[in-house]
C-alpha cells in the first residue's frame, strides 16, 4: 500500500435480511435465510422458484416523501443505502456543500428490468410509446446518476461492471482514488435488484439451485450437496475516507481498507487449473498490497455461492493464495443466507466482516453438514464461530473469470 | 517503475473506416460515416439514419475464441484490440499476461442480447432465450472476450459510465499502470448499434433527421452511432526499452458529476468544467498550453451550447485561441466507444501535428463563438489534447494528452 491510508467510517445496507449492518449480522448470526419463493415476479415454468427478495422494500422509508417517480427499483435500493451510509458517518448536508463527495457504485445490470420494459414497450406499441423517463434508466450508470442528484454528490461518480466482483472492485476503485490524493471521501459499494429477466437467464444458463426441498433449504456453499446458486438482492455501501480526513472531523473509524488484488481466469471457468491459479493471484496481489502475511489472516468470508465448480476452485485457490496456511482459518460464506446478491454480494461481505471484527461473532454456513470431501478449508462450520479478527480477507469471484480481493483490518478504537 | 504513462498504439473500428491509417486519412479529408440505418427497420420511427460500421468481418481478428458466438460490441472490441496491438509492434507472447490487462468502457453492453430477449418475450417464445443469453449479454463480457482472446490474465474492469465511458476506462488503467499494477494495459470502449439507444434518443427528440452539425445554428441533433477504440498503454521507461512508436503521454484526467439532471446538462457547465479543471491539475498543465480540445459535441442544441459555456468559463480569453473539433460530425455518436476513439484522436493529433474538422459547419451559432475547426482539418503544433467526454446520469471526464516531445 502506497499513499493515502483509506479508513471505512460509515456503512449502509438494505438487504431482504436488515437494513442496518447490526440488523444484518445479528440475522446472519441467527443463521436466517432471505431466500424463499419470490413474490416480485412470477416463476411458473422455471428451475428454481427462490430467491432472496425484499418483500417490503419501501424506499420512502430512508428517502422520505419526495419524487421518486424517476428512481426506478435499483436506483431505490443505491440511494436508500447511500442515505444510510452518509448518516452513519456523519457527513450532514451542510459538510457536502463544503466536501465534496463522490460515488464508485458496482453493480451486474443496474436494471435489466428497466432496459427490457423500455424495448418492449417500444415493441409492442410502437416506438413513439417509450418512455424518455425510463430511457434514462437504460443506461448502466443511471442508479449511480440518480444517487448523486438525490444526495448532492458531485465529485467522482464512476460505475464498475464485472459481474459479481462489481462491487469490490468498486471499493478497490474507491480506494485506489484516495490513496493518490485524488478523492477524499468517497461511497463505495454496489448493488444489484432481482429482476424477472435476469433471473431467467440465470435460471435457463443452470446457474440456480434446483430443488424440490422447503424455501430455506438450498443453496449450501462448500458443502458436497450443493447444486447452484440462489439469486438475492440488495444495496451495500461502504463511507470510505482518507484517513486525515476522517480524524480531523472526529468520525468513527469502523475499518480499514488495508490491500486489494484482481485478476482474471481466461478460461472463465472452464479450466481447473487457471480458475485456482487466477484466484489465488487475486489474494497474493491484496496480500502483498496489504503488507500482510498468511498467518496474519483472521477469517475469510468467502464468494462461495453453492455452484459446483466455483466453490471447488474457490477453496482450492484460497489454500493456494494463502500459501497453503488455511488449516486454523475461520470461514464463512453468507451467501448461504443472502444468496448470490451479484453487485451487492462483496460490499454485504465487507459490511458483515465489519460486524465480525467488532463482536467477534463469524455467522456459520446454515445448512452445511457435510464438507466436499477433498475441499482444504477445514473451518467452515455450520454454526457460528468465535473469532478474533484483526484482518479479514473478502474474495468475490465470477461466474465467467473475474477474481477480486480485499482485505479489511479492524478500526482503532476496537 | 515510471509513473509516465504513454500511448503506443491505436486500433478502431468505426463507420469511417477499420484500422488508424483509414480512419485518420478518412477523418482527415472530412468523411462521414451516417447513412440510412440497415441494423434494423425504422419504418416506424420519425428518424432514419445512424452511423454503423460497414464491412466488418470479425473472424479476420477473432483468431480463438468462437466469433460466430461472441456479441457484436465483443467483436468490435477484440478487433479494435488486436489492431492496437498490432500497431503498437506488441509480440503477445512476449508478454507476462499476469501483467496484461483490459480496460473497457461502453454504454450498453451487447444490447442485441437483450433485445432477442424482448423480442421473444413480446411475440410469447421465450423459450427460444437459452443459456447464451446471460452468458453473452453482462457488460462485463466485452473486457472479458477481449482478455480471453488475448490470454490477459491481469487487471479486468468494465466501467459502464454510458456516453463518457471511453474516457473513464482510459483514465481507469492509467491509475493501474500508475500504481504499478500492470505492465501493458488494452483501454478503451465498445458499443454496438442498438435499437434500444435509438428509441430512446428517437423519443427524447435528440436524433437528426440527415446530419450531424455539432456547433451550427441549424443543427439538428445527434447521429446515433457504434464502433469501437482501444489504446495500448505502456510506461515510459518499457515504451523506450522496446523501442516503440510513443504516440503521445497520457498526462492526466478530471472527473466529476453534475449531480443535476439525468440526461441535461449542468445549465452552467459546472460539473464539466471542474473535470477539465482536475484533469489540467493532474497533468500540471496551464490553460495556456492546450492545443487543442477534442469536444464531445453531440451536435444537440443544448450539449454544444452549455459545453462552450464551461469551456469559456475555465479557459477565459485563451477559449477563442483553442481550436475545438467535434468528430461526431462525422462518426456519429459511437455512445461508449465515442471518447475512446476521440481520444486515438487526440494521441494522433499530437503525434502529427494535424487535427480535424467539424464537418456542416456553414452557419456559426450565435452561442457557440470559439474556433470550432470548421469544415477543413489544420496543420498546427500539437504539444497538449484535451478530450472531452460528457454522459447521462452527470458523468463527466476529461483527459490529457502530451507530446511525447515533452517528456524527459
């Protein structure tokens, strides 16, 4: 790490299970599952009828009564959030007017819901019959626009797209901009709604667990059952600020952003051998980035989703990473419980490891019994475990190549 | 590792031509590229033409992955990529490819994708949609066919900032290469032509009916378009060792956000004027030594408009010397794609001293009084380009570009 040092002073989440970070963890620690049948769209015909929905997501609730006729339901989810975030760390409207903040929003679709309603319209009744309101939501940058003009955030507002890593790689952007100097206060995280049309493609490409157990039961990261994914959503936001910044105006400090890594498997999945390898790159770049050693690694919370191969590689390129010291890493994989939240899947990480960092409570894999016999990751549990962490690693990885890293160390005032 | 960071080669797809020399010479002698839209019937709309890349056969570049199956934006992308390379003298295998990343930007990712989708969807065969379709449509995939055709095992971002992307991918693996993150970065965006984008512009009333005159009294409108631009960005020191061309140094960016309207600009030009502000700043470059400004200059009544607003509002008395072109007059708006290949622009500008037109450029608005190159291309020492991109959703970027002349 060259450069500014990057401290977390606020989060802010909305997730089918709380939408605060203590709401969230305590859930997480309760071992509660977001996914169940899903109300916002029909299923008929489809593989898999779950997912983590939020049933009552109502954003007037954060953003109270103005016009949010324009917002479509990302956009919603990204400035409620945001919302949260900047009261959590205390930046009042007044502090904007002199600090300018800005905005790195990772996310997979924005609203593929909005882009195909727009086109079909078009179809259907004519072209004259779009919508120019929903045109503006078509483009892929339209919930971080939105955001910005909702809170005011006029420095950089930079949108990162690369699949489920989107939104560590936006924390990994975020950070990058601090620590040359170039930002100083910046929200950074992701967010991804579900939606009918992504959820169908996902669906028919095989990705999503096919059951016919009770909700609740599927999908189970790591262990030898799982069969897919389940698709969820939600918006998490991380308050990240130059660390001078945040002591001169006395903000607490939850965190630090301390290494991150990317890197890319060519074979997008398809090959063992580059799927590990790519991985365990992604973790020795934060590492090194972070100054830190193996041993040095608390916990990991893991992408981890349930899908066949990406779990497999996922702990096979964790050991490779880490120099094969994983025998006494504590591990979860929240996903169990949120399902796969794509954009938001990272930030939600970082959020619950913040939690951990400060209760030293790790939420354990609900529904996991029996371990993939050849995986090396001897510590995940189903239940919760009690860990110490002072530096915790968060992977997000692909369903098509992308590897990201990030590695959080505890604030100061633990 | 040398925190200077230069261009080394260029390769576009656009609707004047494939490959630097035909685009430039094409650009050059004022050539447009907007004819009536074969892609899709418009029978239906108000507005007819656009601005598509003709004569493009992506199996003369797509040598390993499957071309028939990739998305056309992907195959736009791995040619424009493949051409840099080339032009850049880069020998692939020469490469660490833990140390070759991409960095692509666009507006709509494969939006034909999406749009099989809609249409199955409305005529009840949705069905027909099957796994390709969420395999193939995710923005994300542009950078990723490229790096996987190329075997990048490095850095890999997509930055989706719609109608500036170009720019923000630039600027993005600037900061890569600056934070030693890489040895070879590919940067630059890719859009494909798309219904959906026409629709939307056909209905907010943005498209002209014949031509694009960005900056003329009597102009209609912007031309929706599609291509690709990827730049080879490499540091000084490795630039210098291999003995490459150096087109010209990437010297810094601005970025900023009106946080004002969706798809209005800021009325005063603030957000774009403090992007080109920091991007001046970062490249510790003074008003006075800009060459030449590469505009975004849609060719929209109010985008021409408010950005000669901003562009007076920082540069002051010096705003009349500049000379300012817009080759969307030209190209059309190629969305994602658009400041990539303005910025190939500016890299070439600089690189030989000349720069080119605004094309139907015959009655000055009263508005827009700067020096908009009209109609010929010009000869001029071009020490320092600024490239101008400006987006939906408030984004607007900035970028610098310096003569390699400059460089110690």
């Amino acid at each position: 790490m060259i450069g500014n040092r990057v401290v977390i002073t606020g989060a802010g989440v909305i997730s089918p299970l709380g939408d605060s970070p203590a709401r969230l963890h305590d859930s997480l620690g309760r071992g509660l599952s977001a996914i169940k049948p899903i109300k916002l769209f029909s299923t008929e015909g489809l593989g898999c009828p779950l997912g983590g929905e939020i049933a009552d997501f109502d954003a007037t609730k954060y953003l109270g009564q103005r016009n949010l006729r324009p917002l479509d339901r990302t956009s919603r989810l990204v400035a409620s959030a945001a919302q949260l975030a900047l009261a959590d760390s205390g930046w009042s409207i007044e502090m904007r007017n002199v600090q300018e903040i800005g905005l790195v929003l990772g996310t997979m679709f924005c609203s593929l819901h909005t882009i195909s309603e727009f086109d079909r319209r078009a179809l259907e009744a004519g072209p004259a019959y779009a919508s120019p309101m929903d045109f503006s939501n078509t483009v892929i940058n339209a919930a971080a626009g939105q955001t910005a003009i909702a809170h005011n955030l006029r420095d950089v507002n930079t949108t990162i797209s690369t699949g489920v890593t989107s939104g560590l790689e936006a924390i990994s952007y975020a950070t990058e901009l601090i620590r040359s100097g170039r930002a100083r206060a910046l929200l950074a995280g992701g967010a991804d709604e579900l939606c009918f049309e992504s959820f169908y493609g996902f669906d028919r490409a095989g990705l999503l667990c096919r059951s016919n157990v009770t909700a609740g039961d599927f999908p189970i990261p790591f262990d030898s059952r799982r069969n897919g994914s389940a698709l969820g959503e939600g918006a998490a936001l991380l308050m990240l600020e130059d660390v001078a910044l945040a002591r001169e105006r006395g903000a607490k400090i939850l965190g630090e952003v301390v290494g991150h890594g990317s890197s890319y498997d060519c074979s997008r999945g398809q090959d063992s051998v580059q799927a590990v390898e790519a991985i365990a790159s992604a973790i020795r770049h934060a590492m090194s980035d972070a100054f830190l050693l193996p041993h040095e690694i608390d916990c990991l919370s893991a992408s981890a989703n349930g899908s066949r191969g990406g779990d497999q590689h996922e702990a096979e390129g964790v050991v490779a990473g880490l120099n094969g010291q994983t025998q006494k890493l504590p591990v979860t994989a929240i996903k169990s419980m949120l399902g796969e939240t794509l954009g938001a899947s990272g930030p939600m990480q970082a959020v619950s490891l913040l939690e951990t960092m400060r209760d030293g409570v790790l939420p354990g894999i609900p529904q996991l019994h029996q371990v993939e016999d050849d995986f090396p990751l001897t510590m995940a549990r189903s239940k919760n475990q009690e860990a110490d962490v002072i530096n915790g690693l968060i992977n997000s990885i692909g369903f098509d190549g992308h590897c990201c890293s990030l590695i959080l160390s505890r604030g100061e005032e633990n | 590792m040398d925190r200077r960071i230069v261009i080394t080669g260029i390769g576009v797809v656009t609707p004047i031509g494939i490959g630097c020399e035909m685009f430039w010479n094409n650009l050059l002698a004022g050539q447009s590229g907007i004819a009536p839209v074969q892609s899709f019937d418009t029978s239906e709309y108000n507005v007819h033409r656009g601005a598509e890349v003709k004569e493009f056969n992506a199996e003369d570049y797509i040598l390993n992955l499957d071309a028939a199956h990739l998305g056309r934006a992907s195959q736009f992308a791995i040619a424009a990529a493949r051409l840099a390379l080339a032009d850049a003298g880069v020998e692939i295998g020469s490469l660490d490819r833990k140390r070759a990343g991409v960095s692509m930007g666009t507006t709509s990712g494969e939006p034909r994708e999406v749009e099989r989708f809609d249409d199955a969807y409305v005529s009840k065969q949705l069905d027909r949609i099957g796994p390709e379709f969420i395999q193939l449509y995710p923005c994300h995939v542009i950078a990723a066919h490229v790096a996987s055709e190329l075997q990048f095992a490095g850095v890999n971002t997509m930055i989706p900032t719609a109608c500036a992307a170009g720019n923000y991918a630039i600027a993005h693996a600037l900061d890569v290469m600056r934070a030693g993150r890489a040895d070879l970065m590919l940067a630059g965006g890719s859009d494909a032509f798309s219904r959906i984008t026409f629709t939307g512009f056909a209905r907010l009333g943005a498209v002209a009916p014949e031509i694009c005159q960005p900056f003329d009294r009597f102009r209609k409108g912007m031309i929706p378009g599609e291509g690709a631009g990827v730049l080879v960005l490499e540091p000084l020191d490795r630039a210098r060792r291999r003995g490459a061309r150096i087109y010209a140094e990437v010297a810094g960016y601005g970025l900023s956000c009106d946080a004002h309207h969706m798809t209005a600009a800021h009325p005063e030009g603030a957000g774009a004027e403090r992007a080109m502000r920091q991007a001046l700043a970062d490249s510790r470059t003074n008003c006075e030594d800009v060459s030449y400004i590469s505009a975004h200059g849609t060719g929209t009544a109010t985008n021409d408009r408010l950005e000669t607003i901003a562009v007076k509002r920082l540069f002051k008395d010096e705003a009349y010397r500049i000379p300012i072109s817009s080759i969307k007059s030209m190209l059309g708006h190629t969305m994602g794609a658009a400041s990539a290949i303005e910025a190939a622009v500016c890299a070439l500008a600089v690189f030989s001293n000349r720069i080119p037109p605004t094309i139907n450029l015959n009655d000055p608005d009263p508005e827009c009084d700067l020096d908009y190159v009209a109609n010929s291309a010009r000869e001029l020492p071009v020490n320092i380009a600024m490239n101008n991109a400006y987006a939906f959703g408030g984004n607007n970027a900035s970028l610098i570009l310096r003569k390699r002349e400059l460089l110690n």
